[in-house]
C-alpha cells in the first residue's frame, strides 16, 4: 500500500521502478492483511490505540522504579529543540546502570526470558508495545527487567561505548572504487587500504566508511569495539573472530 502526493512524484517514473523490483503476481497473504487490519482499525483503532499507548506508560514508569534502569519519557522532548515529539508506544531503555551493553540485555532477555526487544545500541534496548499485547504480558515484561537489573546490578565489569570515528578520507569517487577490482582481507590488515564497500554499525544504521573512502586506524578501532561488545556491523565478511572487508586492490 504506498501512498503518493500527488503533484510532487512522477507517477510513471515511480511505477516504472517498482515493475524492475516487483513480481508480476500480487501477494494474496499481504493483501488479505491489508484488508484484515483496515477493516480492524476502522471501527476500533482510537479504542485499541489508546489502550497500547496507556500500556506502555503503565510500563514506561513500571521500568522506571527499578534500580540501574532508566526509560525516557516525554520531558526528552523538551530537553533537545532537535526532538520535536516521542512515539509513546515505543519504550527505550537505558541500561547501562546495571553494568551491561543493550547489546548483552537484548540477548539475555530474548534466550533466557523470552522477551524479544525491537532493537539494541552499546546503552539501550527498544520495545515496541502493540495493540496486540495484554496486561498478563506487560507483567512479563516487567518481572523480566526486575530479574535482569538484581542480577547483573551490582557487576563490576567495565562497559565500554564506543564513539564513532571522524569521517575518514575520500581517494576515490564511489564509482570508481565500484568499477576497481577489489579483495577480502583482514579487518586488522585493511589499515590505509581504499574502501571496495560499505560497512555499516546497526543501529544508527549510519556507514562508519563507504566506497572509496580510506580505511584509518580510528576506524578500525571502532569496528573492533563495536564487535567486541556484541553490536551488528553490516558489511563485514567472515566472522567476528576474523573479521574481513573488501578494499581497493
């Protein structure tokens, strides 16, 4: 479903691009769920809405109360002229108060208590509550943040937060380094070598070093961290142990 303003797109130009990326045969299953959730929302979505949005501030204030845990709440908005709103269903937890990344809570509360965030950075994890969810769940939610903070609040282990790197310089155009032949080497050996890719820590989902661009030791170093704690790095080959990226031969 993709809605367009009319006057301000070329509606041929943009039906052209989908025909490139779309099948020829529409997807029954997503248009069935279009209509299911239309016909949903019509009639009840204030009602359901309102209901997810009271949830989530009984929660956001629940987490709150724990100690080491922290949740933002609208009074953020005021705090920055860069922040014009916050979307109150969804709740980010800070929670470098008891001693871990977002990225370690993401993975305990998804293996061990069956809580699964939206997403997670070096000092937050992200929870999008639905019209889906009740109340017997929210209490999960809860309790399950209550066991991880007494657990792990008193850890003495360092955390570190990595801070992104200047943005390193440009030897080539993106097309060149494109159309160059390139090769796999080692993160570690890849110091001074020309970008062949993008490698990008998600989230924020912005590039640490792009086509063309050299490879310098903060970079390096930051990529490093960023795997060390356990945040996703799209664009790397290998694995975290031996991490590779392509570059410029």
């Amino acid at each position: 479903l993709l809605h367009v303003n009319e006057g301000k797109i070329d509606i041929y130009k943009l039906k052209s691009y989908l025909n490139i990326l779309e099948s020829s045969s529409p997807n029954s299953l997503l248009l069935m769920s279009l209509d299911a959730g239309r016909m949903q929302m019509a009639p009840q979505g204030y009602e359901l809405l309102s209901q997810a949005i009271a949830s989530a501030e009984w929660l956001r204030n629940d987490i709150n109360s724990v100690p080491g845990l922290k949740v933002y709440t609208a009074e953020i908005t005021k705090a920055s002229p860069a922040i014009a709103d916050m979307d109150p269903t969804k709740l980010t937890v800070e929670v470098k108060g008891i001693g871990l990344t977002g990225y370690e809570v993401d993975k305990i509360l998804s293996r061990e208590l069956k809580i699964e965030p939206e997403l997670a950075d070096h000092k937050n994890v992200l929870l999008f509550i639905t019209i889906g969810e009740d109340v017997s769940r929210l209490k999960e939610v809860k309790k399950a943040f209550e066991i991880l903070a007494d657990k792990y609040r008193n850890t003495t282990k360092p955390v570190i937060y990595p801070h992104p790197p200047p943005l390193p310089p440009q030897e080539l155009t993106p097309e060149e380094a494109l159309r160059t032949s390139s090769e796999s080497v080692d993160l570690l050996s890849s110091l001074g070598r020309v970008s062949a890719q993008i490698i990008t820590p998600y989230p924020p989902g912005l590039p640490v070093v792009s086509y063309g661009e050299k490879i310098t030791p903060e970079v390096i170093e930051y990529i490093q961290e960023l795997l060390d704690i356990g945040a996703e790095v799209h664009g790397l080959n290998g694995d975290d142990i031996t991490p590779k990226i392509r570059v410029v031969s």
